[in-house]
C-alpha cells in the first residue's frame, strides 16, 4: 500500500492541480454569491412585482435559501459517485450544472414576460446552484489533499477554500462596475444579465483546466484494491458509502457538523448581515458597508493559506480554536467599531473578524479530508461540510435580522454567535489531531474508531 510517504507529485503538476480546484470553487462561489446579490438588487422587482417591495424582497431572498436547502442533496449524490466513480469526473460534473445554471438564469424570461413561470423557473435553477455547489466543495478538497505533498497538505488544501473571498470579490466588482457604469434603467431592463452570462466563459476556462489533471492516485489506489476484493473468492460486495460513513465514521460527521456552526455563521453574518446592520443601525450607506466587505475579503483571500502553512506545523485542531474562539470574542468589539459609523473601524471591524473566520476555514479542507477513509471520504467530508449549512448559514442572516428586530440591540445577536462558537470548540476538542493521518488508508479494518486512529507520522522520511 502507498502511505503518506510516497514522494508527492512534481510541483509544476501539483500547482496544475490547485489551479484546476481553485477556478472551480472561484466560479461556484462566484455564481452563489452573484445570486445573492442580484436578489437583493433587481430579483424583487423583475421576478415578483405583484408583491410589495418589502415582499418582494422576501420572496426573493427566499429563492437564495432554497439554494442552501438542495446543499445536502448535493453533497449525498456527489459524494456517493465521487467515492464509486472518482473526484474529477463529479467535479466536471459539478461545474457544468452550477455554471450552465447561472447562464440559464441571465436568459430566464422576467415576471412581465412569462407571468408566473418566471420565478418557479428562478427557483428551480437555484435549487441546481445548491446542488451543484453541495457536492463541489468536497471533491475540490479531496483533489488537493490526495495528491498533494503530506507534510505541506493543510497549505495546498486551503487553497480551494480561497474560492469563497475570490467568488466574493469577482461577483460584487462585476456588479459594482456595472452599476457604475449603466444607469439604473438599463441595469435593470438588461445590464443584470451580463454578470450572470460572464459564467459561461468562466466555465469553459474551469473546465479547460480541470480535465487537464488527472485522477487522486490515493483514489486509484483504493479503487483498484476495492476490485481486488471483490474479485477474490471469499470477496464481500462493498457496502455503499453512505452507509459506510454512517456505520465507521458517525462520531467524524458529527465533529464536522460542530466545527461548522462557529465557521459557517460567523461568516454570514459578517459578510451578509452587516449590510442590513450597518445601514439600519448605524446610518452607514450600503456602498460604504459592501467596500468594507470587498476589504476585508481581499485581506481573507490572502490569510487563508497563511493559516493553512500554520496548520500543518502545529496541527489542524490549534488554529481551527484560535478561529472559533477568536470569532467568538471578537462580536462584541464587531459591533461596537460598527456603531461609530466610521469606514476605517468597519474595515477593522469586518477585516478582523474574516481573519479570524480563516483559522477556521483555512485547516477546514485537510482536517475534513483527513477524518474519513478513502472509499468513503467524498461521502463522509461532503455530508459533515454541508448538512449542517441548512441550520447554520442558511437561516444566520434571517435570524440576526429578527433578534435586531426583536431586541434592538446588537447583543443578542453577539450571543448568538459565541453561541456558536461554544459548539465548535466542544466538537473540535473532542476531535482526534488529524495532521499526520495517512490518506492511503482505504477502509477501516473494524469497529467503528479504526478509521480515526493516529497513522504514522506523515512527515518521517
């Protein structure tokens, strides 16, 4: 069997390899985050009219949670194919439906074109967004951390989580240059369309360059063994994923799950909800709240794989607590810095925070990969990462905007998230050191703690 050990692929494939994920998640983000946009921007007045315009913002916003619903869905489908089929045919796979979604949705007739049908159809394509984007994340991940080198693996896996801020900053300044340079009519008659129809040309570029690399080795390995043994005489069918997860690797998904409450919610609400919050509670405009974003994005681009270098020097679960402790004790100041209404504290303000959500999300893509065996690892990674965003991300704007609204103040809304924070610090120390886990490893042998025991040490020569 290869273990950890083996010698890791040439840099100039390597890097080939991380381009090939980071470009897939750049564009998936870039697609999910240009829908949430557009809802809050055009989708209320093109696709629901009939309603009034703080229903129609609902409604609308309704249609970018629907896409977190169909996450899970998502992330069971692409998990189970990608643990039978391979990583880099779902990841092809997962690119065309999220890109050729967002195309379809810059064509989609308008509500005063087809009536009705205009938002059912809106609806049903961002229902495909979810889906698509439920099963990207994991394969990304696993493409890195499977062929990348062990002893540098919680740097190269960040890199696909870079994808988040990039998406971010490609789909907010598409649109800001936009609406800088169209007036308002002719943004809303047609200038929405452009950004939505850009994704069309990302996609050809993401799938030029992911059909270029090749297959996980630790995935070709364990397929090859897989068929092996069923083979053999005394050979057992494999049992499917999914089920392999649940029976091997349950207390895995649940630490999973734990460890994205502080991460998933802390980043909503500082890249969402603060628009809501700094323009109704602090009389800052939203173009001053969304430069402050871009900022601070820009800054969580570059800290991410600072993070992950980190991670693999002093192990996943040290940063992933600085993280979701620092998160935690940073909402009260979060706030206060927002109240003052001045454009540095809310660059301070969002950028700290951010930074801070990177000690979580950079080690997050080894830490995950390194939790599950290789015949159920997709399944196992996908199912712990996107389940849990339905009760976290999902709802996390829509429950700070109703404690603002209930209480007044920004304290109940601080506690929710270091509520959140709790959690994650519980599940992670709970968690076993993963940094030295050998990816090599197929199955568990038996019993349920197999697959979470410590491997050799990744690093000795």
């Amino acid at each position: 069997m290869a273990s950890a050990h083996t010698a890791p692929p040439p840099p100039a494939s390597l890097k080939r390899i991380v381009a090939a994920s980071l470009i897939g998640t750049t564009i998936e983000w870039y697609d999910f985050f240009l829908y949430g946009s557009a809802a809050a921007l055009v989708f209320n007045t093109l696709f629901f009219p009939d309603s009034d315009p703080l229903v129609g913002t609902l409604l609308s916003f309704l249609t970018y949670a629907v896409g977190f619903a169909a996450r899970p869905l998502g992330a069971l489908v692409f998990g189970h194919y990608g643990d039978r089929l391979g990583r880099k045919k779902l990841l092809v796979l997962s690119l065309l439906l999220m890109g050729g979604a967002t195309f379809a949705i810059g064509l989609l007739p308008t509500h005063a074109t087809i009536g009705t049908a205009a938002p059912v159809l809106l609806t049903v394509l961002r229902l495909v967004q979810g889906f698509a984007l439920g099963g990207e994340w994991g394969g990304a991940v696993l493409l890195v951390s499977e062929h990348g080198d062990a002893r540098r693996r919680g740097f190269w896996a960040s890199w696909p989580q870079t994808g988040a801020p990039a998406g971010q900053l490609l789909a907010t300044g598409v649109l800001s240059l936009l609406t800088a340079l169209l007036s308002d009519a002719a943004f809303g008659s047609w200038g929405w369309r452009i950004p939505f129809l850009l994704s069309g040309v990302l996609v050809i570029v993401g799938l030029w360059i992911r059909l270029s690399v090749d297959e996980s080795p630790v995935f070709k390995q364990a397929l090859a063994q897989a068929e092996a043994r069923k083979a053999a005489p005394s050979g057992d069918a494999e049992k499917l994923p999914l089920v392999a997860v649940l029976r091997h690797h349950w207390r895995d998904v649940l630490v999973a799950m734990g460890a994205r409450m502080a991460e998933n919610i802390s980043y909503y609400v500082i890249t969402a909800f603060i628009l809501v919050y700094a323009t109704t509670s602090a009389g800052v405009s939203k173009q001053v709240a969304l430069n402050a974003v871009l900022i601070a994005s820009a800054v969580h681009f570059a800290v991410i794989p600072a993070w992950g270098a980190l991670s693999d020097r002093i192990g996943r679960r040290p940063v992933y607590l600085v993280g979701a402790v620092g998160v935690g004790l940073w909402m009260f100041p979060f706030f206060s810095l927002i109240d003052t209404g001045g454009f540095g504290n809310l660059i301070i303000a969002v950028t700290v925070g951010l930074v801070l959500h990177g000690a979580m999300y950079a080690p997050q893509a080894a830490f995950f990969s390194e939790m599950f065996a290789t015949r159920m690892r997709y399944s196992g990674a996908s199912i712990g990462a996107q389940f849990v965003s339905v009760a976290a991300g999902a709802p996390a704007p829509l429950i700070a905007t109703a404690l603002l609204s209930d209480y007044g103040s920004s304290t109940p809304i601080a506690l929710y998230v270091v509520a959140a924070s709790l959690l994650t610090v519980v599940a992670v120390a709970a968690a076993k050191e993963t940094r030295h886990r050998d990816l090599s490893d197929v199955t568990p042998a038996a019993g349920p703690d197999r697959a979470t025991a410590p491997a050799a040490d990744a690093r000795t020569p």
